[in-house]
C-alpha cells in the first residue's frame, strides 16, 4: 500500500514539477491536461448551456464570468474577463453657443438699421379706351337750323348757341361739320343759306365755333322749312360724292312750324292759330316738307336724321295752339318718332337744349 501510494504521488510530482531531466513528461502532462479541459467544454458544459440556456444564469462576480446551476448551484470557472481599456462612450457634440453682438461702448452710437425698401411694383399701363363715339372720325354731321324771327323771343336764339358750342366741344378728330340755315327770305337768300361748308373739325375748330356764334334770327317773319331741306339735301349729296365712306347724320331744329310771308288763304294751312290780340298764323302746306317727299329724300341719303323742337305752351298763344302740328312735322322727319331721333323742350327750360345736343352726338355711333 505504501509502496503503491508513492509510485502515484511521484508520478504526478513529476508531472507538475519543474524538475530538470523530466520535460517529456512535463509536456505529456499538459497536453494531457489541455485535452481534458477541451473533453469538457466540447462534451459537457457548452452542450447543456446552448440546449438549456433558460437553465443557466449568468452571474458577473468581480472580473470572473461563470454559470451557476440551478440544481447544484456549483459555480464553475470558465475564463477570466480580461478588463481592458473601456470603450468610451461617444458624447454628443455640444452645440456652440452664438457669440453675442458687441455692444458699442459708451458714447458710440448704435447705428440704426437701415429699413429695407419694398420695391413699388411697377405699374401696368392701362391701355387707353376707345371713345364711345369713335365712328365720329368717319361721320359727316349736317346741322340744319331755323332761325326764324320767332327764335329771338325768350332769349332761345342764345340757348340755341350755348347748346351747339356744347355740341361743338363734344366733337374731335376727323369728323366733318357743315350748317346751313332758313327763315325769311327777305333775312336770307331765298330763305336758306349755307353758313359753314363742310370743314373737317380738327383741321379748324375756330372756323366752327365762329359759324356757331354767328347764328342771329332774321328780321322778319317766316319760317321756310322747305327751302332749307332743298339746300341741305343738295350739300350733303355734293359731300357723299367726295367722300363715299363716310357716315351722314342730319340734325334739325325748330322753334315753329313752317310759314310763309305775304298773303294765303285757309286752304293753303294744315293748321291755324289765333291769339287774343288778333295775331293769326297759318301753318303752311308751301314750307311742309312731308308734300314734296323732302322727309324721305333725306332719310334715304342719310344714315340718321335728328330732330330738336323748342316751344312756348303758354296757354292761349299762337305756339300753344301749334304744338301738336309741330311735334308731328318733326316726328315725321326724324329716323324715329321718339328720344333719340326725335327730342323737344319747353322756354321755361331752354337750357335742356345743351343736354340733348349732348345726347345727340354721344348717340351718333350707337
């Protein structure tokens, strides 16, 4: 028994013992010893862990990494945990602070921001609008107009003026105007005479305005309506010749109906007036244009015919009794029988005479 203890302790003295002239040994013994360690990683341990890791619990104790058993609860060493250098955690980068402004120092003042200009936006040109009455650069205007004694009453022959050089006013451009006018033939020849050729207005506006302040009633008594149609008539044909594109517009106006001078009988009158003082007037078929076709001779050379009638309605005067005739005569003549071709106003209200004039040359294109 002794003997036999001693051979197996100097057998493994000699395997772990740094004795000189036993390496052979010495490296048999650790060769057999890593052997043994690897039998029980690859065929015991390391088996069971992966198989049953919920069985397992790994415990950190000091720098030592182990399993503990839940069954046995026997710790076993497997390796040392080397503790390295620790791996640094990366911070986040701090954000830089802004350098604040530097304040002037004192005495130096802070200088004031200069405001930003908001550019004006530029502005679009707005085009320049047709004027309502454009055709008036191709439109010849034909004024015919009585001047009779009658239109000395009630100051019409100055409303008259006042209302044309309104007219007058309204116009422009290539437009062309000619006046002719009637009454007695003992103040004009023959009972009608030209008083302005047509003229284009932008050429001689002056000339125009001159015709206008020139127009005075005549004289004496007469009102020739006939006589003025005939010598319109012939003008504006005359004009048409020489200027075939033109529009052609007529306006006439009248403060009575017509009447001849000298002596008649009743049945040379459409109509008859009497006044208290004995003054008796004969509206006369010689001077109604409507008996010679002279209405429709003009309706058919012109584009449009106006006509303006101004009277007096006091009652039991001559005029108040001829209103009717008048208005019918004028009526007639006009391209319509009511506003726009054909308008009338009252002495009371001369001045309505510049408002229709207006109305008339604002109307000529439409």
């Amino acid at each position: 028994m002794k003997l036999q203890s001693m051979r197996k302790k100097g057998f493994f003295a000699k395997i772990f013992s740094f004795q000189r002239g036993d390496g052979t040994l010495y490296v048999i013994g650790i060769l057999g010893a890593v052997a043994a360690v690897s039998y029980l990683l690859a065929g015991g341990i390391l088996p069971a862990i992966e198989q049953n890791p919920q069985d397992a619990q790994h415990v950190q104790i000091d720098e030592t990494s182990v399993f503990s058993d839940r069954d046995n609860l026997q710790l076993v060493n497997i390796m040392p945990v080397f503790s390295g250098t620790p791996t640094p955690t990366l911070s986040e980068t701090p954000t830089p602070t802004e350098e604040p402004t530097p304040t002037t120092g004192p005495g130096t003042p802070t200088p004031t921001p200069r405001p930003t200009r908001t550019p004006t936006p530029s502005r679009t040109p707005t085009p320049t609008p047709t004027p309502i009455n454009a055709c008036l650069n191709t439109t010849s205007i034909d004024l015919l107009i009585d001047l009779s004694y009658s239109m000395r009453n009630n100051d019409k022959d100055i409303e008259l003026r006042n209302a044309l050089e309104a007219f007058r006013k309204s116009l422009f451009g290539n437009v062309r105007v000619a006046i002719q006018v009637f009454g007695s033939p003992d103040s004009f020849s023959g009972g009608a005479e030209e008083r302005l050729p047509f003229v284009r207005y932008v050429s001689d506006p002056s000339r125009v305005a001159s015709a206008i302040q020139n127009l005075r009633p005549g004289a004496l008594g007469g009102t020739y309506m006939k006589e003025g149609f005939e010598l319109a008539l012939e003008k504006i044909r005359a004009e048409k010749n020489r200027r075939p594109g033109y529009q052609y517009v007529t306006i006439l106006f009248s403060d009575g109906v017509p009447e001849v001078s000298g002596a008649f009988g009743p049945d040379e009158c459409v109509a008859e007036a009497r006044d208290g003082d004995g003054n008796y007037r004969c509206f006369a078929k010689a001077q109604d244009p409507r008996r010679f076709g002279l209405d429709s001779d003009m309706k058919g050379l012109v584009d449009k015919v106006y006509s303006v009638a101004i009277y007096d309605d006091t009652p039991g005067t001559t005029d108040q009794q001829l209103i009717d005739p008048l208005k019918d005569l004028l009526k007639d003549v006009a391209s319509g029988r009511s506003s726009p071709y054909y308008q009338d106003t009252t002495i009371r209200t001369p001045s309505q005479l510049t408002t229709i004039f207006k109305a008339i040359v604002n109307g000529i294109c439409k």
